[in-house]
C-alpha cells in the first residue's frame, strides 16, 4: 500500500510541474515561445547609445519586432569597427498578403523591399530616457549602404537618424572660419571708432551741428520781418492794382474819343484835298505831299482803333504789356 501511495504523489507532483511551466511560457512569455520570427541585421553609422536588447523595431508607426542583440565587432585588417543590430521581427505582426506566383521568403520579400526603398534608422523612444528605437519606413530618395558580412540573416539598409543628419550639418558650418572672421570684424570697427581720423570727423560733425543751429536761429530771427516786408509788398500791389482798374476805362474812354476826332479831322482833310486837286491840278507837288500826308494820318488812326479794341478786351494790357502767343509775355 506504501508503495503504492509514493507513486501516485510522484506522478502528481510530475503533472503539476509540467502544468506551471507551460501556464508560466503561456502567461509570463506571451506566448513567445511559441510565435514563429525571423531574424534581421542592420549595421548603423555612428553610436548606438541608447539602444538596447528589447528596444521595439517598429515599421510605419506600427511594432513589429524587437532588438535581440547587439555585437562590437572589430576587423583584424584595418582595426575598424562594425555594430551590427539583431532583430527578430514576428511573422504574425509582419504578414504576406496575396501571392506572387509562389509564397516569397523573407529574404526575397526584404529585397523587394529595399528596392522599393525600405531603410532602417533610430529614432527616439523617450525624450526623458533617451531611449533609441529602430523605425523602418520607404525612403526611395535614400542610397541602398550594404556591409554584406552576415550572409546567414537579411539585411537591411540602414539611414542616419534626424539627429545625426543635424549634428553632421553643425560639424560641417565652419565655426571656426565665422569666429575668425566675425572677431576680425569685431577689431575692425574697434579700431576704426578708436583712430583718430573718426575722432576727427565726430569733432567736424559736431561743429557742423553747433553751425546749423546757429543759421536755423538766424534764419528765424529773419524769417518774421520778411514776411511781414511781403505782405505790406503784396497789399501795396493789390492798392495799384486797384488804382489802375478804376483808371482804365475813362483812359480807354479818351483815346476812343481822340480816334473819333482823328477820324472826322482825316474826313474834312480828304474833302478838302479833293477840292484843292479841281482847282490845282493833280501833278501838283502841294497835292502829292498833302496826298502822303493823308496816308499817315490814315495809318495812325487804323493803328489807334486796334489799340481800343485791344484795351477794351485786355484793360490790364497798359500794365503787364502784350501778351505773346501761347499765353507768354
């Protein structure tokens, strides 16, 4: 009975030890162990500070993997370094959607992928941590950096990171050019402001300053009685003007008058010819001069009439003078 006893404890405790660990697989490894992976390689340019075993692989935003390993490797040719990046991508999370003729391998699936501009980089996982994680998305404008050295898993391009791409830029300013050159401008104008030749100019501005105001004080201590001289110039224009206005019209009045009596004078004178020249004869020297006579006197009493109508329209003609065609004097 004894014996039997102790094999029946036995075989419960077996069971039981067999149902926690595959409880603890199930509840502790998410299930893991039994999800099927595959393994990738990427080589990063540059540190990887920040990346960890376990830091999330993600593709578009979306988790796909994690960081299993991460190797220092250094080549015995040339003594250089090489950081390649292990990651297990979950086949589930990953999926092939489709066919093409047959089912691809991931091999034949990341080389398509790389063709169609598949890259690798870090990215920050948290600000407050730092933390770097792998993004992969499609850059198409990026070149395709293979090292080639892992044949056994695929491998995938890799582009620097943000970050990296603004450090590489501030280490390609010159700072060092800039400062010198901003600090030899900096002496420049130092020793420009401090040479004798700005002192000079500063004392020639300030006398020019101190002489303007002195003309400005001039010029106002003047600008009060010449005014006051203008306007007693322009009233005393205006009174003439005035004046001239009322006499005008009884002095176009008089040479109206004057032209009237020229007229009747040069018609008496016409009579009078024409009786001398019946009594005389026409080859008389008497009748040519008193024949010229008349003529002048006409023109005279012609010219006098066209300076009646001028004044009658123009009265200020006796002032200002004829006017010139087109308005000027």
């Amino acid at each position: 009975m004894s014996k039997q006893a102790n094999k029946t404890v036995i075989g419960g405790f077996v069971v039981g030890a067999v149902v926690l660990v595959v409880a603890g697989v199930l509840v502790f490894g998410s299930g893991r162990f039994l999800t099927k992976t595959e393994t990738y390689v990427m080589y990063f340019q540059g540190s990887v500070k920040g990346l960890d075993v376990g830091a999330p692989v993600v593709f578009q935003g979306v988790k796909i993997g994690s960081v299993t390993d991460i190797v220092l490797r250094v080549h015995a040719k040339d003594l250089s370094f090489s950081i390649p990046v292990f990651i297990k991508v979950e086949d589930h999370r990953f999926q092939q959607v489709g066919r093409r003729g047959s089912e691809l391998s991931p091999r034949e699936i990341t080389e398509l992928l790389v063709e169609r501009g598949m890259r690798a980089q870090l990215q920050m996982q948290s600000l407050i941590t730092g933390k770097l994680m792998v993004e992969i998305d499609f850059h198409p404008d990026t070149p395709v950096k293979l090292v080639g050295t892992d044949t056994e898993y695929p491998e995938v391009p890799t582009i620097p990171s943000d970050i990296q791409q603004f450090l590489k830029k501030i280490e390609e300013i010159p700072i060092k050019k800039i400062y010198d050159k901003v600090l030899s401008a900096v002496d420049g104008i130092d020793e420009l402001i401090n040479s004798s030749e700005m002192q000079d100019c500063i004392h020639s501005l300030n006398l020019a300053v101190k002489d303007f105001r002195k003309l400005v004080q001039n010029v106002d201590t003047r600008v009060g009685p010449l005014v006051s001289s203008i306007e007693d110039t322009a009233t005393d224009v205006q009174k003439l003007m005035r004046n001239v206005d009322d006499q005008i019209p009884p002095l176009a009045s008089s040479i109206k008058n004057t032209v009237e009596t020229a007229s009747d004078v040069l018609s008496q004178a016409q009579t009078t010819l024409r009786a001398i020249q019946g009594s005389i004869g026409q080859d008389s020297p008497l009748v040519y001069q008193l024949n010229n006579a008349l003529k002048e006197l006409s023109a005279a009493a012609r010219s006098i009439r066209v300076l009646v109508a001028y004044l009658d329209q123009n009265p200020d003609a006796l002032i200002r003078g004829k006017r010139r065609p087109g308005g000027e004097k």
